[in-house]
C-alpha cells in the first residue's frame, strides 16, 4: 500500500448546535441515515497522539476528540475492514467521531442528532 494521505478535508460537525443548550444533561441519539457501513475500532487518545500515529488519520485530522465529515479524496479509508450494510451509494458520504477509548466510522448519506428531553 501507499503511503498517500487524503488529499480532502475534515469538516468538524457541531453536534452542540443541535443539541441547544442543555446538551450536557441529556441522553441524547446520534442517527445516521442511509448508512451503508461502519467500523468500530479501538484508535484511542494515547494511539492518536503517539509519535508514529497508530491512528490512520492521526495528525490529519484537526482535532481528537470531535465528530468529523471527510470530504474528497480518501485513499486510505478503505485500507481497514468495514462491516458492510450494502453497497456506498452516490450520496455517501464518511463520517467519524473519535471517542476517548474508541473511534466509530459510518458512511451514510445524512446523519440527524436528537437530544432526549430526560435524563
């Protein structure tokens, strides 16, 4: 494989706009709608910021930590395994939200984020 780093760019998504302005004491629903695949891997904070980047998008992505669209050219993304749903359609579009311990990775055509009005 090639060393090739994607040439498109990180689009951060502010789920707390969405939210209002009680995020922080609610349960709330992250969908992603039309998904066609996703990955669950454990690409961590301590991978993210080793020196060699265990993470594939370590030091491409601004931040950790954060709920990012990749827009453009990937070369890399398909360089893991993917549980497939069914075939990317031409509407997919790829999504990441780096947690503490965990990295999740959908492509799915929207996503919508609902927060719950209790606790």
């Amino acid at each position: 494989m090639r060393d090739e780093k994607p040439s498109g760019i990180f689009k951060a998504l502010n789920l707390f706009s969405k939210a209002g302005p009680r995020f922080d004491e609610a349960w709330s629903t992250l969908s992603f709608i039309g998904c066609t695949r996703w990955r669950w891997d454990e690409t961590n904070d301590h991978k993210w910021y080793e020196v060699d980047g265990h993470g594939r998008y370590s030091g491409i992505a601004p931040d950790w930590g954060k709920f990012y669209e990749l827009i453009g050219h990937d070369p890399i993304r398909d360089a893991v395994p993917w549980e497939t749903i069914r075939a990317d359609t031409a509407n997919s579009r790829h999504f990441l939200y780096y947690f503490r311990d965990e990295t999740l990775e959908f492509m799915a055509e929207e996503w919508s984020f609902i927060p719950s009005p209790t606790v």
